[in-house]
C-alpha cells in the first residue's frame, strides 16, 4: 500500500492512502524532475557548448477524495485538510511509504486544496486536488546517519609497581559510504580537546579547518549545507576562523575517506559526521 503524509510546520500531519477518510486515487511528480541544462553558443559555432547543469524544483500532485458518514462530517474533514495545508504555514514534510520504503523532502502546499463534490454523493464524497511545491528536489532518509571517530581511547591499565593507565591511540581515518544517487552535505560535531582541527576527504583533497582552539567541554559544530553554511563553537558564531583554504565538502556517491588532524598529538578529541543520503525518486 502507497501512503502519503503530510506534516505541517506545527506539526499536524494527515495522510493519504487508501484508508478513510482521505483516499488517495492518483499520484505524479515523485519520481523524474526536470533538469536545467547550462550551455553556451560562440559566434559560427557549430552546436552549442555544454557547461553544466542542475535540477528545478519538483511538484507533486495528489488526487483524492474525500469520504464522510454525513454533511457534518464532510464539512469537518474538509476543514481539517485546508487547516494542515495551509500555505501560510511555510515549508512543511511530505513523507512517501511503500512497504518499507520510507523518504520525505520538504514541501508546500502550492495552493489550498481544491474539492469537487459529487453531485449524486454531494455530502459524503467529495474530490479534491492538492499540488506541493518541493524547492530541494531530492527525497531523503526519514532518519539521520552518523559516523563518530574517537582520536583517542583511554584508560589501558599495565602490571607495573604502581597502578599507571596509559592512552592509546584511535583512529583517525574513517570510510563512510554515500548509498544515494547524488552527494549529500554533512554536520561535523567536534567535542573535547583539539587545536586547529581539520578534517579531510583524502580522496578529493577537500578539507575544512578553523584555526580554534577546543578545551575539554568545548563543542565545534560545521554544517556544509548550500544556503544553510555554519561554523559555532559553544553556539558562537566563528565563521570567520575558518582556514581560507577551506571548502564546504559534501559526501560523494560511494567511498568518502574523512581524516582528522590537528595540530597537537596530544589532543583527545571526538568526531561525529551527520548527513542523510539523498534521491532522485522513489
């Protein structure tokens, strides 16, 4: 079964599937989005030159219908559906399940919903057409992955005269896999020790380093989202610490080698890397 929900900015949500009392009877837009396609032409060239290119944004529409017991009824469902769509609301969650299959991407009711009544059901069955506006094309996971990198792990007791603990080393180099279809922006969360810390994706070379300094308690949070870039330290902005050799990395498709490095071997420092892989359609 094909279920839709949508979640509002309030959190209200309401679905669409085949249950009452909102039936879901057609669907479009969840799959192939439009790509846009920059090129340029010179003066006598023969065809034109390719630069790049990039996804519009997606639409989705959804046909239902809408059953009720008797006019009462009808009138509050009715109700309920243009109160969790409302546009005025802002950007909401359209989230998408078959069998155990599960993505979502944000989304806005293009415009309130229109109904149709059935003039031989006119108080119990009602059409009506919903169209979202979807700016990030891409659907995501429901949930957020994690990877975290301890630099180091303590507390290796030795037989000695005397009850002495030693430090031992952890890894610095982990492979996180992107299983998406396109590469994907990530939250780096950096606590305890490190001076200058920089953190590389050793197959590009792409690295991103702020020359900060982090004491025990400390807390450096990096987000490499397009239009959402943020460096804090304890909540403060610090931005303008960041290594002017920097690049806001995302994940590759496939293998992404991420190394920590800082500039004191004796810091003692761990690293979680957030993201959620992303689609073209489901």
């Amino acid at each position: 079964m094909e279920k839709f929900t949508f979640i509002n900015s309030n959190e209200e949500s309401i679905n669409f599937s085949e249950d009452y009392p909102y039936i879901l009877r057609t669907f479009d837009g969840i799959g192939g989005v439009k790509t846009a396609i920059q090129k340029q032409k010179s003066v006598n060239q023969d065809g034109e030159s390719y630069l790049d290119n990039y996804l519009e944004p997606r639409y989705i529409t959804l046909q239902i219908t809408l059953v009720a017991k008797n006019t009462a009824e009808m009138s509050s469902i009715r109700s309920r559906l243009l109160k969790v769509l409302n546009p005025k609301l802002g950007l909401g969650i359209l989230r998408y399940e078959v069998g155990n299959n599960i993505k979502e991407l944000k989304a806005l009711a293009e415009f309130a919903p229109d109904f149709f009544p059935e003039e031989e059901f006119r108080d119990t069955r009602q059409k009506a057409f919903l169209s979202l506006y979807c700016p990030n094309p891409y659907w995501q996971d429901i949930s957020i992955s994690s990877e975290e990198m301890v630099t180091w792990i303590g507390g290796m007791t030795f037989p000695l005269s005397l009850p002495t603990e030693f430090a031992m080393a952890g890894e610095r180099i982990i492979n996180i896999i992107n299983s998406g279809d396109v590469e994907t922006p990530i939250t780096l969360e950096i606590n305890g020790t490190a001076t200058n810390p920089k953190i590389m994706n050793t197959l590009t070379g792409e690295y991103i380093k702020v020359n900060r300094t982090l004491d025990v308690g400390d807390t450096l949070i990096i987000t490499t989202e397009f239009a959402n870039k943020r460096v804090e330290q304890n909540g403060i902005n610090v931005f303008n610490y960041i290594d002017l050799g920097s690049t806001f990395f995302s994940l590759n498709v496939g293998d992404n080698v991420i190394e920590l490095t800082t500039d004191n071997i004796n810091d003692n420092a761990t690293i979680k890397i957030s993201y959620r892989n992303r689609y073209l359609g489901v």
